[in-house]
C-alpha cells in the first residue's frame, strides 16, 4: 500500500497522512520504543470518512482488534527517518 506523509511537527514528531481511504495521525517518540507494538509511535489515530476507527494514546483506546489495518502502517511508520532540523 502507498503512504502519503507530510511531517508537520518536529518536536514531537507529528506524522499527517493517507493510505488508500482512510487518513492519519501518529506522533512519534524519538527515543524509546514504548507505543503501539514496541514501537516509536505512541499516538495513533486512523479515521475513514471522519470516523475514528484505531486511536491509540500511549494505550489503547478504541480499534486495537484491527490489526491488519494498523500494523502495516506502524510499520511503515517506525522505520521512517526523521532529519533533525
């Protein structure tokens, strides 16, 4: 799947983008690993057609049964580089 991303925060990382229909949010912590998964991210928030359907915010609060749909992008997320400024 193609990942849109636009980096709109630096400190924290703030993450906008789009995969296919569905939109998100993700911030980032630079240094542990201790977000969704054991990794970087440690918000998370993937909506479709203004509907929250994952929201994770240092823990889970809705969607953590859809896996399939937020793991890839985790993924994704976790091994981007972020340049420092």
């Amino acid at each position: 799947m193609k990942y849109q991303t636009e980096i709109v925060k630096k400190d924290p990382v703030t993450i906008n983008g789009q995969f296919g229909v569905y939109s998100f949010v993700a911030k980032l912590n630079k240094q542990k690993k201790t977000g969704v998964a054991d990794t970087k991210i440690v918000q998370l928030k993937i909506l479709c057609g203004g509907q929250t359907l994952v929201h994770y915010d240092y823990g889970w609060v809705v969607g953590h049964k859809f896996i399939s749909l937020y793991q890839p992008l985790v993924e994704h997320l976790d091994e981007m580089k972020v340049k420092k400024v």
